[in-house]
C-alpha cells in the first residue's frame, strides 16, 4: 500500500513537468514486441539509447552507460572489466535476459551475461525494455531484455577513429570504415582499451590480500555485410568477438597471489529476410553465441574458481510479421536452441536444449491499444515453461496516454544449478547440483501514465513483481540447490526528458522495495532508492554535460564474515565537454567522480577514485 501511496505522489509531483519531457516521438524500436514499433506505442516501459547519446556521454562501457537509468542498478567489482552484476526493478542478476544483436551470449553455467566485455566502440544503439518479457523472448527476462546492436554501415562509406589517454594509464584507441553501394552496406570496426586500474580487493578491509594494481586488457572487432536482392529480399552476415585479460584478486589468497582471469565474447549471425508480399514479413536466422572464461592463479588453471566454463549457444530461428488492416500486427515464430558446455570442471550432463514456440499480437482501435503475446518453451532437463502477456493502452488526453499490463516470466535453472558435480571445497563447504529443480516463476503486473508530444517525453510507471520457486542453497556446509525462496518487489519510476533550446535535461527516479518473502530482508546489493540526473548544453562548437548519481542505502555480505552488512549511501558527480575542432575532428574530456568519492558498489571491493580521461575523435 505505501508503494501505491509513492506512485500517488509520482503521479501528483510529475504533473506540473509535463511540459518538460523528451526522446524523439518518431524512434522506432523492435525489442518491445519483436517487430518495428515507434517508441511512444510501447506498452513496456522502453528506453532507448543512440549513438549520438553514446558519443556525447563518452563512456567506455555497457555498465557505465547503464547505470544512470531508471530501474537499473549495475555493479563491478574493482573497476572497469571487473566482474558485473546488473539489478533490473530488484530482480536477481540472472533475471535480465542481454541479447546482441538478437542472439544470446550468456553463459549457461553462470546464468548471467558477461557485460562488462561489452566496449561502447562496437556499439550502436541500446533498447532497454522493463518487466516481464518471456512471452518473447523466453528464459531470464523476469526483469526485462536489454538489446544490444553494434554499429551498422549506412550512407556514403566513410572512416572513423578515436584515440584517448586518462588515469590510472588508460589507453584507448579505435577505428571503422562503414557505408553503402549500391545493394551492399557494410560495417567494421576495431577498438583496443588497456587500463592498470587499482587493486580489486580494499586491503583495509582485507590486509592479506595483494595490494598490487589489477589492470584489464581488452581488444573487439565487430563487423556486418548486408546484401540487398530488390526490394524484397536480403541477406546479412554479422560477427562479434571480445577478447580481454582482467586482473583480480582473491580476499583468501596470498599477498603475493596473482589472480587473472580470460574472457572471451563472441556472436556470429547469418539472416535471410524476405518480404514474401506487402504485409507479410518472414526471418530466418542461424546465429551462435559464445562465452568462455578461463581462471588463473600465479600463472596456472586456477583449479579452485574453476579453470574453464565455455558456453556455445546455436540458436535457429524463423520468424513471421503480418501486418493486419495496416496498423495491427501479427508476430510467430519457433526457436530451437542449443547449448554446450566444455569445462575443466566435470558437470554431470553438459548440454541442453529448448525448443519454442511463440506468437504475439498487437490491435489498434483508434485512440487504443492491445497487445498480447504467448510463448511455450520445452527444455530437455526440466521440461516446459509457458508463459503470456495481455497489455492495455489508451489515449486518456491530449498526449497523454495511459497503459497496463499482466505478464508471467520465468528462468531455466542453470547448468550449474542442475548438473554441478559433488566438490569439497577444502574448507569445509561442499556443493552439490539437483538435477530435480524446477523453473524460477514470475508473475508481473505494471501501471504506467505517458506523456509524449514535440519531442518532449515523460513515464510515471508503478510494477508489481512475485517471483516464486528461487533457486538457493538449502544448507551449510553440506549445500544442494532447491526451489526455496520467494521474491516481492513493488515499486516506481520517473524517467523525465526534456530539451530547453540548447540544454537538455534527463532525470530519473526510482523508488522500490525487492525483498525476500519469507523473511522480509532487503534483496542484496538493491537499494531501495536510486537517481540520475544528466544536463548537457550546447554553446556553438561546445557542448558540456553534467551528471548527477545516487545511490541509497544497500545490504551486501560482508567479505571477511559472511555476516550482513550495510553498504553506505553514495552520490557522485561527473563531468563532460565535446568540442568540434572543425566538422570532422572533435576533442573530448569526461571527468568521473568529480569529487573523488570513497564508495563501495560491493562490501571489500574498490572502486575508482576521481578519473580524466582525454581523446580525440573523427567522425
């Protein structure tokens, strides 16, 4: 009841700022439904991120550009290239379905997407869409899908590259040559980041740790061929490939412990779309994704953390658009999806398979909207997962427009989670996987009030979210993975966009409450208050920005004890300036923790103090 009383207020404070709100009315995404959609006819609560915003926000990373956004809450363990959580409205970090250009690059041990191997230089664009999605898209969207594209060639071909230099010895340097011809278009692009960050580890909390600097290395290549036959028909070829080294540090090792680690991302895509008359739109697609991590430690496999998990995920897919009486459409597909596991560790089974079928809906009457979606998967160890969508919009005043909706999620339990062999950690903890668990349940029901008109933008959405079925240890030290817990989170979210002649104003606001149903705990690393504001003006060949963070108050595990603790409270300002030397070469600054904030995103672990980073770009 009180989150209905804080949606209220959202509701009453947003109001008089319906005037101040923006994002482009005519952007047109596919994640929301599947198939082309302008973003104002979203029934999900989307955000999109272009490459012009990448550009001015001068970030590195995908876990950098993310975490300003509402219902975001994304973590990292000791600084860029470090080990990341990301939180989407307080669901678990296996609960956000990270799709690459369309295909899955997660690890199926893990569960979670490697995120922070993602460089911003391989990117073009981000769709990031809220609440339960796995009517669509199947297994982990609990939380919701963020789509990732890398860059795509388009007009006159053309070269492009940057270099830079900042803190703690960062490096980076990058280059692209994309366009079209005729019925080609093509894109590639290569980068190479280098950074000796800081320890990974607080040795004030942990004093027998190595307090040596844990640098990351990281070379992408991503590139794309698209062929067009007529008007109707075309072909496309598209590859993705991350290979870095990042440095860690273990809080049970040795001072003189060097703990390393290899991560490998790789996508590879081939699509044949046709057009097979006027409003019937057919994809057919085979695509592989691949995750590999290898551990080390002084050198050698590190046989405690698990020297290698691999992930290979093939996936076909076939999927069909009709457009109905012009403005309705109709979206089904099957999927069938492979993965394969290859790993030093000896997994009693290591494959599965999913084979699914979905279809969704979307109906227009005039001023409204219905959308509904269906999807069955059937996975070789478990068994089958349905799940559904029904969603309601409608125009309620003059640009204002209000949606509801109900949807059901669900989540594979992971490799590790069923098939894990029996190990005996040495210290007296052992680990068991239950090739009898069940699906992780979602049931989501979501309120939203909309504003969109001239290029102004404003949502005010309430969610309601009960997970069932969580997959956690029973006991300690003897521990096997159960169906044990429930999850209830309820919350709201502001995302305000505004432009005022040369300045442009972004504000987010998120207010919830992820906690455990049994026990009425806090969820762990969720804050229950989160915010962002971003201002950027322009003054001729000048454009500065200002970033406003902050995060409330969070529970995490404390590192030496395992006993809860409490993370403190942070806000952190950082700063940024473009200037267009002439119209191909620009010089930029960012200036990250302006104030040198000493803050922890997870208990014993650094993050980076205040950062320069310098670079110059040609476009």
């Amino acid at each position: 009841m009180k989150q209905r009383h804080i949606f209220a207020a959202l509701l009453v404070a947003a109001t008089p700022l319906a005037q101040a709100a923006t994002e482009m009315l005519d952007e047109v995404v596919v994640t929301a439904t599947r198939t082309e959609q302008a973003l104002t006819q979203t029934l999900s609560h989307t955000t999109v991120i272009t490459r012009k915003d990448i550009e001015t926000s001068q970030a590195a990373d995908v876990p950098a550009l993310l975490k300003g956004l509402a219902g975001v809450e994304v973590y990292q363990n000791g600084g860029i290239g470090k080990q990341s959580s990301l939180f989407m409205r307080g669901t678990n970090s296996s609960h956000t379905l990270v799709l690459l250009d369309g295909v899955r690059i997660n690890s199926a041990t893990a569960g979670t997407t490697q995120i922070d191997q993602l460089m911003l230089d391989q990117i073009e664009r981000i769709e990031v869409v809220r609440g339960n999605v796995s009517s669509l898209y199947g297994s982990e969207a609990i939380g919701g899908v963020i789509q990732i594209f890398t860059r795509r060639g388009k007009g006159e071909p053309s070269v492009n590259g940057s270099i830079g230099v900042g803190s703690y010895k960062t490096r980076r340097i990058t280059a692209g040559f994309g366009g079209g011809a005729e019925d080609d278009t093509f894109n590639l692009q290569v980068s190479k980041y280098k950074t000796d960050g800081v320890s990974a580890v607080k040795t004030s909390l942990v004093p027998g740790v190595n307090p040596d600097k844990d640098g990351y290395d990281n070379a992408s290549v991503s590139a794309n061929l698209r062929h067009a036959f007529g008007s109707a028909h075309s072909m496309s070829v598209s590859m993705f490939d991350s290979k870095a080294t990042s440095q860690n540090d273990n809080a049970f090792g040795l001072s003189t412990d060097v703990n390393s680690s290899k991560s490998h991302i790789q996508k590879f895509a081939v699509a044949s779309d046709n057009r097979l008359s006027e409003g019937w739109l057919s994809k057919l697609q085979f695509s592989r994704g691949m995750d590999d991590t290898q551990n080390y430690l002084n050198g050698a496999p590190d046989a405690m953390m698990g020297a290698q998990f691999k992930t290979t995920s093939d996936l076909f897919s076939w999927q069909h658009t009709l457009r109905v009486g012009g403005s309705d459409a109709l979206v089904v597909g099957w999927e069938k999806l492979k993965q394969q596991v290859a790993s030093s560790t000896l997994f009693t089974r290591t494959n599965r398979t999913d084979d699914s079928l979905f279809a969704g809906y979307t109906a227009n009457f005039g001023a409204e909207q219905l959308q509904m979606n269906y999807r069955k998967d059937k996975y070789s160890d478990f068994g089958t997962a349905k799940t559904w969508l029904l969603g309601y919009g409608g125009n309620i005043a003059e640009s204002w427009r209000l949606t509801a909706s109900m949807a059901t999620a669900f989540k594979a339990p992971t490799l590790n989670d069923l098939f894990y062999p029996f190990v005996d950690w040495g210290f007296g903890y052992s680990y068991i996987g239950n090739p009898n668990l069940k699906p992780e349940h979602s049931r989501n029901k979501e309120l939203g009030l909309h504003y969109a008109k001239a290029g102004q933008r404003l949502d005010v959405v309430y969610f309601e979210n009960r997970i069932h079925d969580l997959i956690a240890i029973n006991t300690l030290p003897a521990s096997t993975m159960v169906n044990l817990n429930e999850a209830r989170i309820e919350g709201a979210e502001l995302t305000l966009n505004e432009q005022f002649g040369d300045t442009g104003v972004k504000l987010s606001v998120t207010r919830q409450n992820p906690r455990d149903a049994n026990t009425g705990q806090t969820l762990l690393r969720r804050a229950r208050n989160f915010a962002s504001l971003v201002v950027v003006k322009q003054y001729g060949a000048l454009k500065m920005g200002g970033e406003w963070q902050y995060s409330g108050v969070r529970t995490d595990i404390d590192i030496n004890s395992f006993a809860r603790t409490t993370l403190a409270p942070y806000d952190l300002a950082n700063l940024t300036a473009n200037y267009a030397l002439d119209q191909h070469f620009e010089l930029s600054v960012r200036v990250d923790n302006l104030f040198n904030r000493d803050y922890m995103l997870a208990h014993g672990y650094n993050t980076l103090r205040r950062t320069v980073f310098v670079g110059l770009n040609y476009r």
